[in-house]
C-alpha cells in the first residue's frame, strides 16, 4: 500500500506545485555601474504558464506591469533613504520566455544624491497581472528585506517620502541611447505617453 501511495503523493505535490507558480516570474535583479555614473537595474523575468481559469490562450500573459522600489541610505540621519519608483508595462509574454526589463537612475542624480553604491540598501520589484499583485519572491527584494512586514514598511515610505524623486527613475524606453549600455531581450512594452 506504501508502495502506491509515495508515487501518488509524489505526483500531486507537482502538480500542487505547478498550479502555485505565479505566471511570471522574478529570476535575478542586478545593478549596473555605466557611462556618467549612471546605474542600470536589470531585472529578469520568465513567463510561466496563464493561470487564469478565462484566459484565451494559457501559453500567453498579458497586461503585466513591473514596478522598481529602490531605497538609498542618504547618511545625512539614522533612518533616513531617497526612495525611486518607476513601472513599465509589458503588454504579452509566452510560455517559456525569458525577457529583461530595465530602470536607469541618471548619474547627475547620483551625483547629486551622493549615493556611494550603485546597489540601494533596499530593493523591491513588484509584479501585476491583469491588475492582480502577484505574492512577492525572495529573488524579487533585497537581502535586506527581511520578511514581508519589512517590505510593506520599504513600500509605505517610498509611496510617502519618494513624491520628490518622482519619474527619475526610469525605463529603459525614455533613456538616451547612449546610456542604455547592454541589453538584450525586451519584452514588448506598452507605451501609454505615445497615446492621445
């Protein structure tokens, strides 16, 4: 009887598994140093399967925005960070894609805020399908980022303390060419200043 059971048990643990996974993932954030100080945040992603129970097609995930949290310590006061946010919107992926999306934080801006590292103290990259927040990965957030009490104080002081450094952080589609440095597989973002 335990000899049928372990296989059983086996196979629904998968399956389990693979109808939590969240259908898009998270895989790496990385930080760049380029030309003119300027910092490059590059954040990997993979399409899984739609979980949707209404979608068209589950190879397919549409309406997806990913938004970048970073926190820098400023050293003027205990406590205190610059916060910057940016998002972008990608409009479908696939099964099975790997794509990159990428905020810059221009170097004059970090001149200006003295920021001694191009890694911020705290990080967070937030991810929404069709409007629905997805559960937030450990390879999403910073070391830093201890627990989710952590990170859901990181957000309120960026949402409340961060209205000045508003839209300067940025996506890659608003970043002269010249500053991009090296990227590689965009995804197809929705570009919504373009519209009337």
């Amino acid at each position: 009887m335990k000899i049928i059971l372990l296989p059983l048990c086996i196979l629904l643990g998968l399956v389990a598994t693979a109808m939590s996974q969240e259908a898009i993932s998270v895989d790496r954030v990385n930080f760049k140093s380029l030309k003119d100080n300027w910092v490059q945040m590059e954040v990997q992603l993979t399409c899984n399967a739609n979980p949707a129970a209404d979608a068209r097609d589950r190879r397919f995930v549409e309406n997806i925005t990913i938004k970048a949290y970073l926190g820098y310590a400023t050293g003027a006061a205990a406590g205190k960070f610059d916060f910057y946010t940016a998002e972008a919107e990608i409009i479908i992926m696939e099964q099975g894609d790997d794509n990159n999306v990428y905020f810059y934080l221009p170097g004059m801006i970090v001149d200006r805020d003295k920021l001694s590292s191009i890694d911020p103290d705290y990080y967070f990259v937030e991810v929404t399908v069709n409007g629905e927040l997805q559960p937030s990965e450990r390879s999403a957030r910073s070391s830093s980022i201890k627990n989710e009490t952590v990170l859901a104080s990181m957000k309120s002081k960026a949402t409340a303390e961060g209205a000045e450094n508003d839209f300067i952080l940025m996506p890659i589609y608003y970043v002269p060419a010249e500053y991009r440095g090296r990227v590689d597989k965009l995804p197809i973002f929705l570009r919504k200043d373009v519209r009337d």
